[in-house]
C-alpha cells in the first residue's frame, strides 16, 4: 500500500523510536558527565584537604612517651637555614625534649659534615640554656661525621661519644667561589657591573679580586674563626689537648681525637641510653618538616635563586 509508515516489530513508528533512542543516549552521556564532575569534584576536594592539613599541622613530632626515657634530638645533613638541621627545627625541638618532666638526658645524634656558624651558634647557645634551665645533662653521639659546624654544636654537650672510625673536628672557616675574568677575555665576553657603592660588587666572580677585598674577607674569615675555637675551647675545657693542628682546620678519626680531647668516649645512642643515662627507652623528639613546608621551601628557594647565588660565598663551617 502506498503512503505505508514502517513499524518497528512492537508497532512502533521508527521515528518515534529512533527519537526515543536519541534521548535516552542524550540522558545516559548526561548522566555519564555528571558522575564524572561529581568525582572531579570529589578529588579535588580530597587534594585541597589534604593540602589543607599538611599546611595546618606544619610539622609533627613524635608523641613523648610516658615514664622515664632518654630523648633524642637527631642533627643530620647540612646545617643551614631552611635545611632539617637548622636552628628553626631544631630549637623547638630541643625545648620539648628537655621540658618533659620524664625527660632524663637529651642525647644530640649527629651525623653532619657542618654548614652556617650562624646556625650552629644559636643551636649551642640554646642547649647550653636549656642545661643551665632544666639541669639535665645532654650528651653527643657521633655516627659518621660530626665535623665543623657540627661540632660547634657538640662542644655544648657534657660529654661527646663517638665510634672509633667516625671522623671529628674540622674545626675552621672557608668561603669558596670560582674567578671567570680570564675565561671572559678569551671568549671575548665584555662585563659590565655598576655598583653604587665602591665595594658593592664584592665576591663578584666576573670581576678581578683586589687585594684590599681579600684582605676584608680573609679578616672576616679569621674573626669567625677565633669566635668558633672560643666556643670550642669553652665547651672542652680541660679535657682539649691542644696541639698546632688542633684549630688548623683537619679532622680525625674518632680513635683520634678521644687522643686529643676533642671526644670522651666510645659510645652509640643504645649504649648512652643504656649505660650512661640508665634509660633504655629512647624517645625521638626531632621537628620534621611535612611535605607542605618542603614544597613552599622549595618554591621560595626558586623564586630567590639569583639571591641565593649571590650569597653563596658567604662564610661556611665545612
């Protein structure tokens, strides 16, 4: 019959069931994308939150423990500002250890090849408090390095306990850098640095080294030195035995240096908690940053890299 409108086998007209098809696919990618920007949703929630709390609780510590107990403050890797062994977490850490009415000792397990006197002074200044405040002894233990900057901090310790083949000491000031002025001339670079101020552009490294600026920085250098050998020798009294090599800037072995008064005894953390302190348990006091604190470090250290290259012939303990 002409005119004759096709039905699907139900009797339906096409039309109608293709539109009816169109619609429902319409509905099931709706309701496809509105699951999917529910979940998005849902995950950066879970990201923000997160990041919410790692900014909120900055940093963690491990709980004190109840009863009687040996504290310890790690001091590990570079001493620097910003670094895990700074005085910024290191401080607070060493006010909690000794505050704690169950605190016996505070053991310093150090393991550091030095870095900023600054640093290492203000450290040394607080235990030193903190011994005097709370009158509880504090002992350093070296692992593998307590060298410079480090042991700037250790003198401030009543005893320092070391294994045999740490390495110690190391007790001096450098300031390095690198010279370019020739390498510019062979390339045929041309530098152009203007400075107010006559010694504004002091340390540059593009530019020649005169004299009168090496014998600034080298009095500085000496300055530093003196305050570091002071502490020293206020920190080890009578126990030092000074030699010509002792402030000469080399390091011994820990065998060494129990020779030389710059250690008093073999000794790990277990041992000091066990033999010394008479504390067997150990209780980790040691700030550590969270991962939201390295990353804006991290950051802030990006933004100010032509500062910090600038600075980095400042004095260093190493």
């Amino acid at each position: 019959m002409e005119n004759e409108v096709t039905s699907t086998p139900a009797g339906v007209p096409w039309e109608r069931s293709l539109i009816e098809k169109l619609v429902l696919a319409q509905v099931r990618e709706q309701r496809s994308a509105r699951r999917w920007r529910i979940f998005r949703n849902l995950l950066w929630l879970v990201l923000v939150a997160a990041v919410v709390w790692a900014v909120v609780s900055e940093r963690w510590v491990e709980a004190p423990a109840s009863g009687p107990h040996t504290a310890m403050v790690e001091i590990k890797g570079e001493i620097a500002d910003g670094a895990d062994a700074s005085a910024e977490y290191l401080l607070p850490a060493l006010r909690n250890a000794m505050e704690d009415k169950s605190t016996k000792a505070l053991v310093l397990l150090i393991d550091s090849p030095g870095g900023s006197p600054v640093q290492a002074g203000l450290i040394n200044d607080e235990i030193q408090r903190l011994r005097k405040k709370h009158n509880k002894p504090v002992y350093a233990v070296v692992e593998d390095s307590c060298a410079s900057a480090a042991y700037y901090i250790a003198v401030a310790a009543d005893r320092i306990y070391v294994d045999k083949a740490s390495l110690v000491g190391s007790i001096g000031v450098l300031m390095n850098g690198f010279g370019f002025v020739d390498t510019l001339n062979k390339l045929g670079v041309e530098r152009r640095l203007l400075t107010a101020g006559e010694n504004k552009g002091f340390l540059d490294p593009f530019s020649p080294q005169t004299e009168e600026h090496r014998r600034y920085a080298q009095a500085m250098l000496d300055q530093i030195h003196q305050q570091f050998i002071a502490v020293v020798k206020k920190g080890r009294g009578e126990r030092l035995k000074e030699t010509p090599e002792t402030f000469s800037g080399l390091f011994w072995t820990g065998e060494q240096a129990l020779g030389l008064g710059l250690a008093d005894a073999y000794g790990s953390l277990d041992s000091v908690a066990r033999d010394v302190v008479k504390a067997d348990k150990v209780v980790d006091y040691t700030t550590k940053a969270n991962v939201a604190d390295r990353l804006a470090k991290r950051f802030g250290a990006a933004v100010g890299q032509g500062a910090v290259e600038a600075l980095k012939a400042m004095p260093a303990l190493r």
